[in-house]
C-alpha cells in the first residue's frame, strides 16, 4: 500500500480489502436502494401469501428479461463513457502539469549562459506567470466549489493582477463586450490572459538577454505554452459539456423502471424461498444501482469527493519543482522570492531551511 496523495488506493491482490474498503467507496451511496428494494420484496410477498392470496402483483417474466438487456447496454454505456471522460480529465490534467515543468526548466537550460540581473529577472517573470497560469486553471476547475474567481486569488499580483483585471473586469470589459456573462465564464479567461502574457515574455529575450535564444530555441519554448493550453482547453471543455441530459434521463428512468418491478416478477417464483428472492433482489439492486453511482462518482472527477482528483495538490509539486530549478540556475534569492510570490508574501522562513 501506497502513501498516496492524489488518490483512492487500494491493494488490487486483497480480495477482502477491495470488497469492503470503505474509503472511496459506493457502498454507502448504493445500501439504501438495495434495504428499500429488499423491504418491497418482503412486503409483495406477505401480501401475497398471507393478505391476498388472489392479489395479481406480478409482471411478465419474459417482457422483463427483454428490458434487461436494455438497461444492461444503457448502464455498461454509461460507465463507459463516464470512465472515458474521467480519463481524459486526468490527461489533461498531466499535460499542463508536465508542460509547466517543462516550460521552466527550458526557460532555465537554454539561458543558463546569461547571469545578469537582467536575464535573472526574465527567468523570475517567465517562472512567475507560468505558475500563475497553472494556479488560475486550478481556481477556474475548482469554482464550482470554491466560487472565488481567477483575478481574486493572493498569488495574483503586480503588474499581471493589473493586466488581467483591467482586461475582465475593469472598462475594457464593458467597452468591448459583446454580451454580459457570469463569473466562473470570465474566470475561465484568466488562464488565456496569463498565456498570451508568458508568450509575450518569452519573445521579450530578444531585447532583455545580451545572447538572445535562438529562433528554435523560442519556437520550443513558445511549443510549451501550446501545449499547456491544448490541455486547458481540454478541461475546459469537459467543464462546460456534460453528458448530453437525454441520455442520462432515459439510462436513468429505464434503470429505476427496471430495478424497482424486479420485485413483482420474483414474487411469482414458486421454485425459491422467501430469502432467496429477497437475497436476489439484492444482488440485482446493487449491480445496477452500484454501477450507475460509479457512473456518477466519476462523471465530475473535480471537487471534494474522495474518488475526485487532487488537482491543488499535484499543482503544488509542479511549483516546488520550479523553485528547485530557479534555485538551481539563480540562487536561493530568487527561488525565495518566487516561492514568496506563491504564498503571497506570507512565509517567514528560508524555504530551504529543514526546520
């Protein structure tokens, strides 16, 4: 077993382990629609052989079994696509994660030869507002939940507060805005804002750096923030496109129809006990409720929920590897004034102080 930050872990080889972990778990979500279905069960059953002998509860054994295979299809679609999209959350995730680190340590090897304030002082800037350009993706995928906005965040400071707040949220809005949108579209901009101010340092090393990089060297680095924002536009599109609601209406309305008459065809089975068609009724609720609730817990991987990514963490080992590159090409000044700029000003010690 794994310390693991970002995520439900679990030992695959213990049965008993992966049965009945709780952590992460559907089993709480799924119990009370079984107990439920369980108790429609007993109560058919009671009145059927106690109350009302004659009473025709029952339903067509053999209709129900062609709307199993229906909910069966719709059920095994919808984890399907609802682990596609999980998936493709969490590349998207890795790819700006990545690019950061990458984008950064370019930065740091390629113009490892100037060592003048001025270059230290362009590298700072490039590291600084590719962080931010991390850490504002991190508030737009966490204000469903949150509700702080990009511009809003300590981390956002100087002169890039002011270019992104005049631009979103300053007359430059009003001036040039084609309709009025709410505050988590607007945020969603900040991140596009901090892409265009990183590209725009980047081809400031013509005048800012005595040995200006070489044209491919700028093409590779200007490549990063290409890729970086091809996952931003990836989360952002899972964001604001959901499963299409028809779908999940129909999957959904078949699925309660299905499971809840399970009852009133068992109740006509004369070839098992009482228990056994309540232990049936059971397994049956669980499977299907059990895998449409998986289907849930991962149709939004982003949030609190155990299951959900731990996107803010992840960030942060991002950031920490770029102080150590800082650090490694221009010192602890300015690793520690970059790790400052992170924590807006608020740590009080040397960051690479053990204590």
């Amino acid at each position: 077993m794994i310390d693991a930050t970002y995520m439900v872990s679990y030992d695959s080889a213990n049965h008993c382990g992966v049965v009945f972990q709780m952590w992460g778990s559907v089993w709480p979500k799924v119990l009370p629609y079984c107990i439920f279905n369980v108790l429609v069960m007993m109560g058919l059953g009671y009145l059927k052989e106690v109350k009302a002998s004659n009473l025709k509860m029952q339903t067509s054994a053999q209709g129900h079994g062609f709307i199993t295979v229906v909910v069966a299809f719709l059920v095994v679609s919808r984890v399907n696509i609802a682990l596609g999209r999980f998936t493709e959350a969490r590349n998207n995730l890795g790819i700006m994660y990545r690019e950061t680190r990458e984008l950064i340590q370019n930065v740091c090897v390629l113009s490892n030869h100037a060592t003048t304030e001025e270059a230290q002082q362009w590298r700072h800037e490039l590291a600084y507002r590719t962080l931010l350009m991390l850490r504002t993706t991190m508030v737009v995928i966490d204000y469903p939940t949150d509700f702080v906005a990009a511009w809003d965040i300590p981390e956002l400071q100087g002169e890039e507060r002011s270019l992104v707040k005049n631009g979103l949220t300053g007359p430059l809005r009003s001036r040039w805005s084609h309709s009025r949108r709410g505050e988590w579209e607007e945020t969603m901009r900040v991140p596009i804002r901090l892409a265009y101010l990183v590209r725009k340092a980047l081809h400031s090393n013509t005048t800012r750096l005595r040995v200006p990089l070489a044209i491919p060297q700028e093409l590779k680095l200007l490549g990063c923030v290409d890729t970086f924002m091809s996952g931003y536009y990836g989360v952002r599109k899972f964001l604001t496109t959901p499963v299409p609601f028809p779908l999940i209406q129909m999957a959904r309305t078949f699925l309660f129809l299905y499971i809840f008459t399970v009852p009133m065809v068992l109740v006509t089975d004369e070839t098992s006990s009482h228990v056994a068609r309540c232990l049936i009724v059971f397994m049956i609720t669980f499977g299907f409720m059990g895998l449409e609730l998986v289907a849930i817990e991962m149709d939004n991987p982003f949030g609190d929920d155990a299951n959900d990514f731990n996107n803010a963490a992840m960030a942060m080992t991002a950031y920490e590897d770029s102080y150590l590159t800082i650090y490694d090409v221009d010192g602890e000044e300015w690793a520690d004034k970059l790790r400052r700029k992170m924590d807006d000003g608020k740590t009080k010690t040397n960051f690479f102080d053990d204590d």
